[in-house]
C-alpha cells in the first residue's frame, strides 16, 4: 500500500515552454503533499508543500511563478515549470503520507531536461 | 537545514551487517527519526521510523540511544542490492516536511 505515481518519468522540453509533471496518490488520499529537486551529486532540496483546497506553501528562495502547483483533489497534486530554461533541468521529486502513523512515500522522479 | 550528521560514505561487506550512525544532537522531545534510502535516479524508499524506542521491520532495524541524540541504522545482511544514498531526517515538530540532509553513500562490495 501507500503508492506514489509520478507522471512522467522523463520528459526533454525547448527553452521558452512549459511543462507539467503530475503526482497522484493511488491507494490512499493526501491532503497534502510535497514537491522536491535534485541536481546531479547533491541531495533533494524540498521546493514546496501543496495542499489540497488551498493555496503551495514555498520554501525560501522557490520561485512561485514559476513553479506552478495545483492540489486539486485528494490524490492528485500538479507541478508546472513555466517558461523553463536549461537552469531548470534537473530531477523532481514528489511525495505523500497517507497518514501520522505511517512513513512517507515518494514517486519515482521526473528527469526534466530543458534544451 | 538539515538537523542531522552523518558520515558522507561507508562500505560494507556482502551479507554482513551494514551500521549507519547517525547525529542528531539538537533533537526535541516530540521529533521523529526517519531513514530512507536513494539508488541512483530513483524516488527515495521509505525504510524506518522511530520516535523513542528501537524499531524493527522487515528492511532494518532503528537504534536509538536513550537521550535520543544519536540513531544507528542496521540492515542485518547487506546485499549488493543495499547500495545507496542513506539518509536520515529528522522531522521538525509541529511540521510535515522533511529536510534531507547530504546522506551516507553506503557500497555494499563482493
């Protein structure tokens, strides 16, 4: 149980676009969950908490327009990279807790490439 | 920031026990110590909790030191498979997030 699907797995994108990466909560609901990144040889930098109803809640230095999350629904929390450039290639992550007992789950990741 | 330690790598023979110690000297009373792992380009995988007591589970199990300022993870019969970045995190109270750290490259040799 408590599975994290990340949608999609890799994706390349020209300079200028934007692009989307989907989480969902497949076998329990999350109120909320939260979006990470990677560069290459370093560790998951927490970028924002998404919440379900209601307005992301960024870390410091996270760049809210341009890093676009929608929490929808109970299961579903979205990521939008706008107008990226190749600064913004790097691998994200999402996670979700189904609940207060249990650990965190993670999705497998999202390789964004911007050329 | 990151309220943990570790050191940035460790190896270990196959099957036998791999420890991974970890700091967190300025913990709280109502914080959890939580472990996940990375294999490269991958989600990091859930592997243990605890708050006070040592855990078990079918992956590892969680020591921690009875004033809480230090936890040791042991995986009882490491296998090449247990390759990965480890990393421990504790949980500010009061908050969802975690905040990794930098973690422990744990290689698991023939």
């Amino acid at each position: 149980g408590a599975v994290v699907s990340q949608h999609p797995s890799w994706v390349i994108c020209k300079s200028g676009t934007s692009v989307k990466i989907e989480c969902r909560s497949l076998d329990f609901q999350a109120t909320t969950m939260f979006w990470y990144r990677q560069f290459p040889k370093q560790s998951l930098m927490l970028m924002a908490t998404s919440n379900e109803g209601s307005k992301a809640t960024y870390e410091q230095g996270v760049e809210k327009d341009k890093f676009l999350i929608n929490h929808a629904s109970l299961t579903l929390s979205t990521l939008t990279v706008t107008s990226a450039h190749p600064e913004d290639s790097s691998f994200y992550i999402c996670s979700a807790r189904r609940g207060q007992d249990y650990g965190y789950t993670f999705g497998s990741g999202t390789r964004l490439t911007v050329v | 920031d990151a309220k943990t330690t570790q050191p940035t790598s460790m190896d270990c023979a196959e099957g036998r026990a791999a420890n991974l110690p970890c700091n967190h000297s300025t913990i709280s009373g109502n914080e959890y110590v939580y472990w996940y792992r990375q294999i490269h380009s991958q989600g990091p995988q859930y592997i243990i909790h605890g708050l006070k007591n040592n855990e078990t589970n079918e992956m590892a199990s969680l020591i921690i030191t009875e004033d809480r300022k230090s936890s040791t993870l042991i995986l009882p019969h490491a296998t090449l498979r247990d390759t990965a970045v480890y990393y421990c995190i504790v949980r500010v109270a009061g908050s969802e997030k975690l905040v990794f750290g930098k973690g422990t490259k744990l290689t698991v040799n023939p």
